[in-house]
C-alpha cells in the first residue's frame, strides 16, 4: 500500500522541467519562491532551518535533497503513512501544489554541514562499511541521493544514526524496506560509525 502510494504521489506531483519566469501551480518558480512560500510553511524553519539547514539535535537538514525525495516524504507523512505525529499536523491543510513549491525551495538550497569533528578511524570505518552494503549504488557514489533516495553526505550525523537504527530494528515505517535488509544485523557502533562517515562528507 505504501509503495502504491509513493506511484501515486509520483504521478499527481511530477512536473517538466522549469525556467525562470514559468509559473509552477500558480507559484512563481524561483527566484522568487522564497517570497511566496504559503505562510504555513514557515514553520519548517523552526527545526529544519529557514536555508534547510539544521541546528536542532535530531532534526534533518533538508537543503540539496531531492526534489522528488522531499515531495514523496511530506505527502506520506501528510497522508499518515509515513507516522510523524508532529509533522502531520504541521502538514494538515497543505495542499499539494504548496508541497511542491516546499521542496522545490528546500532542494535548491546549499547544504552546509556543521559535522562534529572527524575521527579518522571512525571515517575509515564507515567507508568500509558503505561499500561493503553498497550504499553508493542508490544514494551515488558521492551519496548525494536522487529521485526517491535521499542525500547522505553532510546530513546531521544524529539523525542519520537514528534513522538508520530505526531502518534496522523494523520501526521505520513508511518507508523503504530495502534500507531494512540492508542494514540488518549491523550493531550500533557500526551505525555510528557509518552516520559518522556520512556526515563527515562533503
């Protein structure tokens, strides 16, 4: 049913190709997105930051995910098929039109991480590890994600341990169950190490 769903919302949210001055749903494309972005959305900066980038412990940035990533997240969560209690009630009353002008503005934005200082034994550690569960093959070698996959390199390393750990102990619904099979198996420091090295991209 999830899966249908993500089609779905694929289908109704896919747009051609925009230029400057085309007008997207009714929205200005950008430059001027930042001005138009329905006042309900600006709630988002609270935890994710006004650019996407986040300073709130737990909270993901989301400045340079993909586009089609970030509209398939906010209409599942809108939706309830992705459980995120808090989000859900922020996106209640979004239309998809104002979904899409969200992460258009959110998928333009210059991602720039404030990871913790690196270990290199960590940082060698989640290499391995990530080429050994070939994270590269969807998130890009660069693991900067596309389409459905989302952006690793530079994403808070908080997030992306409990992300992954909720992937690996069966909590993380609504969302892809290949991350599940992936990362079964993996302890927690493996996970850190893999969130470290991750973040710790550029």
């Amino acid at each position: 049913m999830v899966r249908r769903a993500v089609d779905t919302a694929r289908r109704s949210l896919a747009a051609p190709a925009l230029f400057a001055g085309v007008v997207f749903w009714g929205l200005p494309t950008l430059p001027a997105l930042a001005q138009v972005l329905p006042a309900k959305a600006q709630v988002c900066a609270a935890c994710h930051g006004a650019d996407g980038n986040s300073v709130t412990p737990g909270s993901p940035s989301l400045a340079a995910q993909p586009r089609l990533f970030l509209e398939n997240t906010l209409v599942m969560v809108r939706e309830g098929l992705r459980d995120i209690a808090v989000m859900r009630g922020m996106l209640k009353g979004f239309t998809d039109a104002e979904i899409s002008a969200v992460a258009r503005f959110y998928s333009s934005q210059t991602l720039k991480p404030q990871p913790p200082a690196a270990d290199a034994a960590r940082v060698a550690r989640g290499a391995t590890l990530s080429k050994a569960a070939l994270c590269g093959t969807c998130h890009l070698p660069d693991y900067s994600g596309r389409e459905q996959m989302p952006r690793l390199s530079g994403q808070r390393e908080d997030f992306l341990f409990s992300s992954m750990r909720d992937f690996r102990d069966g909590s993380a619904t609504g969302r892809d169950t290949i991350m599940a099979a992936t990362l079964r198996g993996m302890s927690d420091e493996e996970l850190r190490d893999l969130a470290h090295y991750f973040a710790q991209k550029p």
